[in-house]
C-alpha cells in the first residue's frame, strides 16, 4: 500500500488500480483526463479520507500540431528509456539532478 499513487493512465481502470494502491488516509493524484465516463464510489474516498489532487491541463490541440509538424524538439527532453520490468531502476535514475524525463518501453 501507497501514501500516494499518480493516475496518468486515462482508463477507468487505471483509476481502480491506483485508489486500490492507497492505504487510508493517501492521496490520488489525477493527471489524466478520461475518454468516457469514470465511476467512483465516493463513500470509499470519504471513509478511508482520501486526498484526490486535480492537475491543470492546458488545450492540447496546438501542443500536439506543434509535435506532429516538428516546430518544438522533444527528445533532448528525454534522458533514458528503461523496460517497464526496471522500474525501480527508472525512477532511481530519474532522482537524479537535472533528469528531465525518464520514459517506459511496454
């Protein structure tokens, strides 16, 4: 169990799996925005006093134009790539000073 759990899949699934993660008292925080409906037993977040923190989200259609005709460079951004199967290795690395971005091959 986790004091605090990241939901940056998207999936109502994901969403499950992360709350599950939580032991009371932990925080839930949503960087996602979801393609359908998310249902959530609110009761569950009141009596194990879960924590949910939003994440601003800006418009992402310029941000993805910009990606898909190359007008901004993104890969210097990105300092390693590890299998998921390293995990514990990636975010190891990924403490380290002046790493921007870490990402996971699956």
């Amino acid at each position: 169990m986790f004091d605090v759990a990241v939901e940056c899949t998207g999936s109502p699934n994901g969403f499950d799996i992360a709350r599950r993660s939580l032991r009371s008292r932990g925080s839930l925080v949503m960087k996602s925005t979801y393609a359908s409906d998310l249902t959530l037993d609110v009761s569950d977040l009141v009596v194990d006093e879960i924590t949910l923190i939003g994440s601003r989200c800006g418009p992402f259609d310029l941000a993805l134009d910009m990606l898909i005709n190359k007008q901004i460079e993104v890969e210097d951004l990105i300092h390693a790539r590890f299998p998921l199967s390293d995990g514990l290795d990636a975010l190891e690395f990924a403490k380290q000073s002046g790493i921007l971005k870490v990402l996971f091959d699956v």
